[in-house]
C-alpha cells in the first residue's frame, strides 16, 4: 500500500468511511476525515476523532502492514411499518 492510496481514499470529498484490512487480519475502521492522518511510512488512526472518548487511543499502521482498504458503505435505515 502507498501513501497516495491512502491519501486519495481520506480525500474523497465527501468522505466515504474506510475500513483498513492488514495483513495480520485486523482490521480498523476510520468513519471521519479527521479520524487518520498519513505519515511518511505509516497510517496515525484516531479511535474516536469526536474527542467524546479520553480512553479512545490511537493507531500506528504502517503502510506495509496494510493489505488493503474498503469503503464502508453507510447503512440504510429500514422502514418502519
């Protein structure tokens, strides 16, 4: 995985949540624009980009152990009878 991959899917406009899959199988999900920032050779991922969380924590993911990125296509609410 490239940094400019990464960059094109957090610079979509308007953002589309992304799922990142690693190569070990984990996976981390960033739902807001704000939620990741790319560094020279890894992902810095937010836990809780609202700030709502003080625990939340981070993510360091470098860009090797990145096997591949997905949209997360948001959920349609169901109809209620």
């Amino acid at each position: 995985m490239t940094s400019a991959d990464v960059k094109s899917e957090l610079g979509k406009n308007p953002f589309v949540a992304i799922r990142i899959h690693m190569v070990s199988g984990k996976t981390v999900d960033v739902k807001m624009s704000t939620g990741a920032t790319v560094l020279q050779n890894a992902v810095f991922v937010l836990r809780d980009p609202t700030g709502k969380d003080d625990d939340a924590g981070y993510e360091v993911i470098a860009l090797r152990n990145i096997e591949r990125l997905e949209q997360i296509k948001p959920r349609r609410k169901r109809k209620s009878s």
